[in-house]
C-alpha cells in the first residue's frame, strides 16, 4: 500500500532555531495536512494545503509556521524560531479527496526543544 | 464551535466486546472517522460514517446517528494487539479532520 513518508523520525533542536519538517505525500494525492500531538495529548490540526496554497490554519499556526511545496513531491513545514512548547509528534498526512475521504498519516517527526 | 467526547480509558478483557462512545457539536458535518493509534504511533484509518446506522467491517463496526451527534466504535473478539487509543474525528465544513483526546483501550488476557 502506498505511504506517507517523513524525515526526519527525531530533531532535536535548541530553542529559537528553525526547524524544517519534511514529508512525501502519496504521489496521486492532492491534499495535504500538517498535525501536531503533544505527548499525552489530542492529535491537533495545524494546516491543510492544496493547489499550492493554504487552504485552512488553525490558531496553532501563527507566524512562526509556514508550509511549502517546493517540487512535486515534498511538502514541508517550517518552524522559524523553535519554542519549548512546539516540542511534539508531528504527523503530515494527506488525502485525495476535501472530505468524505480518509487522511492517510506518515509516521511522525519527533521534535524535541531544549 | 467543536467539541468532541470519548471516555478516557477502558479496559476489556481478551474475547470480550467492548463499545468506545463518541459524542460530537460542530458547526457542520461531513462525516466521522474512527481511527486507532498505537503508543508512539500514526494513526491509522478504521471506519467511516457519514450516513446514519451500522458499518460493519470484519470485528470492528462503527455507528453513527446525526440527529443525536452520537457514534459509538464496536471491537468484537477483541485481541492484546487491539490495546492502543481509538480516536473520534469529524470532517466539518472545513478542510480538516478535527480529532477527540482518544480512547485509551487496555486489552488484558
């Protein structure tokens, strides 16, 4: 079955660095999410993407986060200053279809801020 | 706004059957997806409803009634490998699959 892949599995940054979190959606899909769960907690929403641009943002996603497609098959999301608080799993996910449609998830980046 | 309801934790016995409640307000409705995540772990994909009734799909079924915003997750002949979280997720009127905090299930022998 095809996946969702991302890399790194663990990043391990220091506070105010930029981090850039990358993934490969599947190849015919046209959807794409970005998703955070802070340890213990609820998978939360942080972006969805589609024909190049933002579709949707959660209040999680003020200015210090930013996505971007910068080929045909990456999808990245970038932290411009880490903060303690963004230490979480992140999971990029995608899907081929708005709604109705299940979200297909990689496996997560373990970002860790010290 | 959105509120989605699942216990916290359950616990069940190998064999056994066990049913995972969820509640859920939103401001529209596209649909609700159970899916399962194990410690450390994606989630992966279970069941879909966006019509009422029963959806049936081998030991687990999912079941869902708009009118009362309820849906409920039925694990049959239940196994140790099924002890993980089952999450409640509704598709509103965005583009976002919203999550609930999880049903922590422990499956003992």
């Amino acid at each position: 079955e095809p996946e969702v892949t991302q890399t790194p599995s663990h990043q391990v940054t220091q506070m105010g660095q930029e981090v850039i979190l990358r993934c490969v959606p599947i190849s015919n899909h046209l959807y794409f999410y970005w998703y955070r769960q802070i340890l213990g907690q609820k998978v939360e929403f942080l972006v969805s993407f589609y024909n190049n641009e933002i579709s949707e943002k959660s209040e999680i996603f003020d200015d210090q986060f930013s996505v971007e497609r910068p080929d045909g098959s990456n999808f990245t999301l970038k932290i411009r200053s880490t903060k303690l608080e963004d230490s979480a799993m992140y999971f990029c996910a995608s899907s081929d279809d708005r709604g109705g449609e299940k979200l297909f998830f990689g496996s997560g980046t373990q970002l860790s801020v010290l | 706004g959105q509120n989605i309801d699942q216990p916290t934790e359950m616990t069940a016995t190998e064999g056994a059957i066990v049913q995972i409640n969820c509640t859920y307000q939103t401001s529209g409705f596209n649909g609700l997806f159970w899916y399962q995540q194990h410690a450390g772990e994606a989630p992966t994909f279970l069941s879909y409803n966006v019509l009422d009734g029963l959806e049936e799909k081998g030991r687990f079924s999912s079941f869902l009634s708009r009118s009362k915003g309820y849906s409920y997750l039925l694990l049959k002949e239940l196994q140790m490998k099924d002890s993980a979280s089952y999450l409640c997720a509704v598709w509103d009127t965005g583009t976002a699959l919203i999550f609930g905090k999880g049903t922590t299930l422990s499956v003992s022998s």
